[in-house]
C-alpha cells in the first residue's frame, strides 16, 4: 500500500509538472505594461500603439507604405514591423473610418486582452464570454470593434474604428 501511494504521488507531481511546464510554453511572451503618464499623454493621439511599440518594444523598420489615395497621393495604408516578430498594418483609405490588424506570434489570448483593455477600454464597450470580440454595448453603434483570432503562427488583433 505505500509503495503504491508513492507511486500515485509520483504520478501526480509528473503530471502536473508537465501540464505547468506546457502552459508555460503556450505563453512564453509578455507585453510590457505601459505606464500612466505614457497612457494619459498619448491617450488623444492618432498612434498611441505605435508609440507603444516604439517604446517599449523596439522598432525594426520605419513604416512601410502599402496603398496611397488617388486623388493627393497621400499615404492611406502602411505596415510597420517590430521587434519579437509584432507586425502593425493600419488601413485608413475608406472614409468611414480605419481598420488594423497587429500580429503577435509568440504572445498568449490573455497578453493580447490586455493589451485592448490598455488601450480601448471604455465604459460603452463590452466583452463578449470569450474575450475573443470587444465592441460598444449597442451593437452598430460607433466605435472600435476588436476581434481577438488565432492563426497558424499565432495570436492576432483584428478591428475597426469607425462610424
């Protein structure tokens, strides 16, 4: 009986050592939280998450021009990269308002959560049961709706601000 007890707890431990050792794995990046003077001082800017990115994170490339507007060939759609494999695209070329995807390979749903609630969170907004779909209270009103999805290479942050 008690070497059968030790072998149980054997068990146990390996089993939930493994299970601690993959989620770990599963998780393996974090985003820097951004302070509250950097939050409040780029709250009403056109990139908070760019200078996000910038700051804490580390840029590898200047912004990448993708689609211009016909008419003043004005920049409407660019792509920046980051350091640790973050990929920012921003789509503004529709009137009615912008549409970004970021890519966070290597970073958990729970990381990317974060990030939309350091940057989004508002009291007319609310998350779906999953937290995979943040948008405003009333479906079709303005605002930002974000959509959390998951690829082959990993996490992502899908939305669009608009009217």
């Amino acid at each position: 009986m008690n070497t059968a007890l030790k072998t149980l707890l054997l068990l146990s431990y390996l089993i939930i050592g493994f299970q601690t050792n993959l989620f770990a794995q599963l998780c393996p990046k974090k985003l820097p939280v951004p302070d509250e003077t950097f939050l409040k001082n780029t709250k009403e800017s056109d990139d908070q998450e760019v200078k996000y990115f910038e700051k804490y994170i580390g840029k590898i490339s200047e912004p990448k021009v993708l689609k211009t507007f016909q008419e003043d060939g004005k920049k409407c759609k660019t792509i920046q990269r980051f350091k640790n494999g973050i990929v920012y695209q921003i789509d503004y070329c529709s009137e009615s308002g912008a549409s970004v995807v970021i890519y966070f390979p290597g970073y958990c749903k729970a990381e990317l959560v974060k990030y939309v609630e350091w940057f989004f969170k508002s009291e007319w907004n609310v998350w779906n049961k999953e937290k995979t779909h943040y948008q405003p209270k009333e479906d079709g009103d303005a605002g930002c709706y974000i959509d959390i999805k998951q690829n082959k290479k990993g996490y992502y942050i899908e939305y669009y601000c608009g009217c």
